[in-house]
C-alpha cells in the first residue's frame, strides 16, 4: 500500500521530519523522528500521525503503533486500513479482528476493498468460517464492488477455512480470472486434500490461457505427492523446463518433496544438486525423502555434509532426523541425536520431545522416559497436549500403566487423542474392559469419540479374543455415524475370522464395496484370510483374483489357504507365480508352502523348499519352520528322521516342536520314540494335560492299558484336566460359544 497524498497546510518543519521518516533504517531511528515530532508539536497534523503509524507498521512494532494508533485523530479509512493491514501482515490475526470490530462502531467510516481483503486474510489464517462469512455478508448488504483482489481474498478465505464450495462459487462468479485467482484455487484444493482437482484446475488454467508461475506450480506439486503420481510429477517438471521457470528455492524443495513421496529419491537428490540456490528447506526436503524411503545411511550423510559446509541446522532438522529413528525402532540412536542437538545450541520443541518419548517406548528404556518426563515437569511442555499423550504412550508401552494413568489424570487440557492413547493403553496391557470403561467416560464427558477411538476399542477387543464385543463396538460406530476406514474393516474382517462367521463377514464384505475400500490392499488381505479360515476358498479366490495390487501377504494369504485345505498343488502352483512375478517371499510364505507339502506329503518338495529358503532367499530357519519340516517327514512315516532335524536345530527344540513329533509317533504307533519325546515334552510343560492324554492314548493304541491308567492317575494326582474344546454358532445375529457341556441356548 502506498503513502497517502499529504495535503499543502502542513507544520513548516513537518516536510524535512516526513523526509527523515522516509529515510529511517530502523526503529531506533523512526522512535529519534517520533521524538522530533513530539518537540516541535507537528505530531497531532493527521498527516504525520499516519505516517508514524506507518513507519512502527513497517518495523513490526505493533505495541508503538497501537499507541499511536488509539491517540490519533481517525477522519478517514486509511489509519484503519494501516493498523488492520499491520497486525495482518505481521501474524497478528485476531488482534487484526478486533481493530475491525471498533471500526464498525464508529458511524462516519466506511470499509473500503482494502478493509476486507485485510480481514479476510485475518479469518483465512484463524480458519474462522464463521467470521469469514459474516464479513462475506457485510460486502453483500453494503454493496460494495469487489475488486479482484477482494475476490481473491475471498477464495483464500474460503479455501484455508475448508470450504471449498463456497470458494468455487466466487470463483466461477469472476468475469476475469487472473493468475492469483488459479493459483489461489489449486493451491487450496491442493492443501484440502484434493489432489485430483487440483491438478484438473491446474490444466484448466492454462486451456485458458493463463500461464502459472513459480507459485502455481509450487502449490501443484504437493497435489502430485498426496497421489503418488510420479508420471504427473514429471510432466509438471518438465513444463518448468519448457517455460523456462527459475528453478528456485521455492520451486525445487516442492519438486524434492514431490520426488521423494513418490517414491523417487534419485529424482529428488538429482534436483537439489541443480539448484543454484539452497536454504536449510532444501536440505531439509531431501533428508526427510530419504528418511521417508527408509535410507537412514544416506539421511545422516547429508546431515553430516550440512554440518561440513556450516549450514545452521535448524529444530525441524533435528526433529526429522530424530523422528526418523524414533520411528525405525532406533530408540537408543535416538536418545543420542536428543543430546547432540543440545550441546549444538538447538532447543528442542514439543516435536522433538514427543519423538523422543516415542524412542523410550520402542526400546522399553523407561527409567530414560522418566528422566525427559523431569524435564518436561521443570520446562514449559508441562501443559502441552502433544507432549502428554507422549508420555501416556510412553508409560503405556513400557507396562507401567498406573503411571500413564497418572499423567492422563493430571492433565487439565484433554484432546480426543489424549482419551484415544489412554483407551489404546489399556489395549495394550490386555485390559479391554477398562478400555471400554474409560470409553464410555469420554462419551459421558461430552467428548465425540473419533474413528482412532473406535479402532483402538474395536482392534483391543480383537486382539483379546474379546471378538463379539468388537462385532457389537462395530455396530455401535455405525450407528454413532462414525464412517470406518481400512484399519476398521480389517480388525472387525479378522473379528469374523477368529469367529468363523462368513455371514456376518459377507455382511462386512458388502459395507467394504459400498465404502469404496475394496482395493485397498490391506483389506484385501484380510478378507483372503477371512473367507478361507470360514472354509469359502471361492470367495477368497475371487478376492485374490480381483486385487489390484498384490503384497507378499496376498500370495502368502492365498497360498496359505489351499494348503490349510489339503489343495497343496494349487498351493505349490501360486507360489510359482509369485515368484514369476518377482514378489519375494517372506518367512511366513515359506512356512504356507512347508505346509502345504506336509499335508499332501511331498516330501522331497518340502526338504527342497526349506533348502532355497536359506540358500536363495537368505531367509534363516526359525521353529516354526523346523517344526514344519518335523510334520513333514512325521506324517511321511519318517520319525527317525525327523528327530535328527530336532537334534540338529541350532537352538533347543520348543514344546510345539516335540509336540509335532508325539503326534506324528501317535499316528504310526511307535510307542518306543513316543516315550522319548513324552520325556522331552513333559519336561518342558509339566502342567499341559493335552500332552499326558495324548501319551495315554498311545498307550492305549498299543494295548498297554496299565500304563495308560497310571498316566491318567498322575494327571488326577498332580491336578490336571483337559480343557474342553468350544465351537460357535451364529444365532440371532450374534456369536454364540457352545462346549459339549451345553445342552441348549437361550
């Protein structure tokens, strides 16, 4: 904005102290001016009094400005414009509102364009709807003509406070569409989350003839990462190159962004090494693409180079290296760059604190979690909402519940992801109903559980084996109108699994489709597991079949269902073609596939599978895998075998190992080994009653009744009993669990 036009009636001195103004550098110098002014008297002439008004404006001393400010006489819009403008430009929104308000009290001054762009900026950086619209209505009634820098202002507005609609209705209202305009309405779709848009928006501006610029296609960019379209990525880098668009600062940290979310850090280190110019963003932007794309290796060495070149490493530096570890599982790492960025100078933030909590919870290092909760108690992150549901995680994942208690109770300012990380706590530490009890306090206190909430219950009361209150937790969110997401579908999809209940997963299957999820692979998975632990290989095939991308977990999921179903070689079949399609088998595959051999006895193909896992795939043996190969050659006939595996495994043999092989002795009646591997079992579970039944039977099989007897009378001597084996029905559109003690159901 520029200077008003003085009037000729001026104080004879006035003109050299307004020169003097001019040529102020500093506030030092503008208070010597001021000084000047209030000697000579010239400092009630309006003229000058708004001219000092400027001049604090313009050094960002809003204090001196609004003392000047209140004592001036205010004849006209223009001193209101400068203080509104003011506390606008220098972050001071609300402040800004405020000076609006006794504005419209006073009668004789009228808003101008200038008035309203600056206050719905004000609104734009509150994200206050409410009072955006209410100044939006007082343009209306006014009838006020709105320039395009009003409009534009508008579309701000309206885009930083979420409404999209109303922004696209002014937008589409402007005769003239200028490059701000565009910019403003991709930009804002960009950062609502509407990538799609915001890209369509962005080649409608130039169908139209106008040509973005470096802001535009800043703004574009992050449109292309949130959609992971490398492809559109590209295209806009190459408009850049075709426009000849400086490829500054502003536009090359969004393209290192763009690059690295894609997927495509060689794309993103190549344009940070072109750029002429680099702050400590750029460095930033490609440490944080690779720690994104899990190359912790590299992330350190650019760190170490800005050390070299003597660049000021700044908090979010810190923090995204910090965070990186944290989130790696380096708790120890991480507790090391905590003390590095103290002794650099760098104080840390409530980020930095809340990562570093997170660290302590990675590695249990609870006595380290209780030295930085000293700290926070001593420092200004004691009242800090982030930073104490940081802790209750902390306190949480090291066991130590009553403390995470403690910190949840203490504190006077509760979020719902202070109530969530509670809630997930007691999920943790196998406590489902004192989740459900700090559940139904939080909708008591009048606190709307978000969907976290709901998954954390849902996935706790699943996890616990609890899963027909996760079925009716899933019901009650539905009917709360809380919309599930992936994680939702695939703890309440796992729920039906354990529960063999296809009816109720079909059910679940039909809300996915309606959902729009069904690609999502993570759902996917789940549902190939449900469909085959309820006994409909169809369904699961046809879920296969249908995936759009396929994981490791989705062949493993497949496969793992034709061999629990005796189908080894459809089983043996899709594992070559997960191979052919070069997704890399994981340990679980392996151990589908071992088993899957074992129950169609292919022996020679299983001790082949077990030998390329290692050799080729560098996967090492665990025991779950020995204990595979044991099934294998046990129901092979091969006992004598199969216990040389067990003495030739690297570490001692588990119960589920010797177990595997009693059965397997039980089958083909050798009664001699079976009493050798009792031994060994026993010895390892002496209060397992299946395993001393199990021998009695063996005894039995051989006609050796005697021994059979006195094992069951070791088993009444020492006090055991075996567990009766439960099912479940599906009645009255709930689960229902029935032993052979159950005579009905009501």
């Amino acid at each position: 904005m520029g200077l008003r036009v003085f009037g000729s009636h001026c104080h004879p001195r006035s003109s050299i102290l307004l020169q003097q103004s001019t040529k102020a550098k500093t506030l030092a110098e503008a208070k010597q001016v001021h000084a000047h002014m209030l000697l000579t008297g010239i400092h009630r002439i309006p003229s000058v009094e708004t001219k000092l008004l400027n001049l604090y404006v313009k050094f960002g001393s809003l204090p001196d400005a609004r003392l000047t400010f209140d004592k001036m006489t205010k004849g006209d819009v223009f001193p209101w414009n400068v203080m509104i403008g003011g506390y606008v430009k220098h972050g001071e929104s609300r402040e800004a509102l405020e000076v609006y308000h006794q504005m419209q009290k006073v009668s004789i001054i009228k808003p101008d364009n200038y008035t309203y762009s600056s206050v719905l900026n004000a609104c734009a950086r509150l994200e206050s709807l409410s009072e955006g619209k209410l100044i939006y209505d007082e343009i209306n009634s006014n009838g006020c003509e709105m320039d395009a820098i009003l409009k534009n202002a508008l579309i701000n507005m309206f885009m930083k406070c979420g409404s999209m609609e109303d922004a696209r209705q002014v937008f589409d209202k402007m005769r003239e569409r200028h490059l701000v305009s565009w910019t403003a309405m991709v930009s804002g779709y960009a950062q609502g989350g509407f990538a799609n848009v915001a890209l369509r928006m962005f080649y409608e501006m130039q169908w139209a003839d106008v040509k973005p610029n470096y802001v535009t296609v800043a703004s574009v960019l992050p449109a292309c990462a949130q959609l992971s379209d490398l492809q559109k990525g590209k295209e806009i880098h190459g408009y850049i190159i075709r426009g000849g668009l400086d490829l500054g600062i502003i536009v090359g940290n969004a393209l290192i962004d763009m690059y690295a979310k894609c997927g495509s850090i060689e794309s993103a280190q190549k344009v940070f090494d072109k750029m002429l110019q680099r702050d400590v963003a750029s460095w930033n932007a490609v440490i944080a693409g690779y720690v994104q794309n899990g190359r912790l290796d590299e992330c350190m060495e650019l760190f170490r180079k800005m050390q070299y070149v003597g660049l000021k490493i700044d908090v979010i530096t810190w923090n995204t290296l910090i965070t990186a570890y944290a989130q790696n599982g380096y708790g120890d790492q991480t507790l090391e760059l905590l003390q590095q960025m103290q002794l650099s100078g760098v104080k840390p933030n409530s980020i930095t604190i809340a990562s570093v909590l997170s660290a302590c919870a990675a590695v249990s290092a609870l006595q380290e979690g209780k030295r930085i909760h000293d700290l926070v108690n001593r420092s200004e992150f004691k009242s800090d909402i982030c930073v104490g549901n940081a802790l209750i995680d902390m306190y949480a994942k090291c066991r130590c519940l009553r403390d995470a208690r403690c910190v949840f109770d203490n504190m006077s300012k509760k979020s719902v992801v202070t109530w969530t990380a509670m809630i997930s706590g007691y999920v943790l530490n196998r406590q489902p109903c004192q989740a459900r009890k700090l559940f139904l306090q939080m909708e008591v206190g009048g606190i709307k559980p978000n969907v976290i909430t709901w998954n954390a219950l849902i996935g706790g009361y699943m996890q616990n084996g609890h899963c027909n209150e996760a079925l009716k937790s899933f019901q009650q969110m539905q009917l709360a109108g809380v919309k599930p997401t992936s994680i939702s579908f695939v703890s309440i999809l796992s729920a039906c699994a354990q529960l063999t209940t296809l009816q109720q997963g079909k059910e679940i299957h039909s809300y996915v489709v309606k959902s729009g999820m069904e690609c999502d692979v993570f759902v996917g998975n789940t549902l190939i597991d449900m469909y085959t632990k309820c006994g409909n290989l169809e369904d699961s095939g046809k879920v296969f079949d249908n995936m759009h991308q396929r994981t490791a977990v989705s062949w493993t999921a497949m496969i793992a269902g034709y061999g629990m179903y005796g189908q080894a070689e459809k089983a043996l079949t899709l594992f070559n073609q997960m191979l052919e399609k070069d997704t890399k088998p994981n340990d679980i595959t392996f151990i589908c596939v071992l088993s899957a051999c074992s129950h169609a006895g292919l022996v020679k193909e299983g001790l082949q599978y077990f030998n390329v896992m290692n050799e080729k795939y560098h996967i090492a043996p665990s025991m779950k895998h020995y204990a595979c190969i044991v099934d294998l050659l046990g129901r092979a006939g091969q006992l004598y075998e199969a216990e040389k595996i067990i003495n030739s495994m690297p570490f001692e043999p588990n119960a589920i190992v010797w177990g595997t092989l009693l059965s397997a002795c039980k089958i083909h009646g050798n009664t001699e080994l079976a009493e050798q591997v009792a031994e060994c079992l026993l010895e390892l579970q002496p209060r397992n009653a299946g395993n001393y039944v199990l021998l009695s039977n063996i005894y039995a099989t051989a006609g050796r009744w005697g021994d059979a007897m006195k094992l069951r009378k070791l088993m009444d001597d020492r006090g055991l009993k075996k567990k009766p084996g439960f099912s479940w029905i599906e009645a009255k559109n709930s689960v229902v669990p029935f032993s052979v003690e159950h005579t009905s159901y009501s």
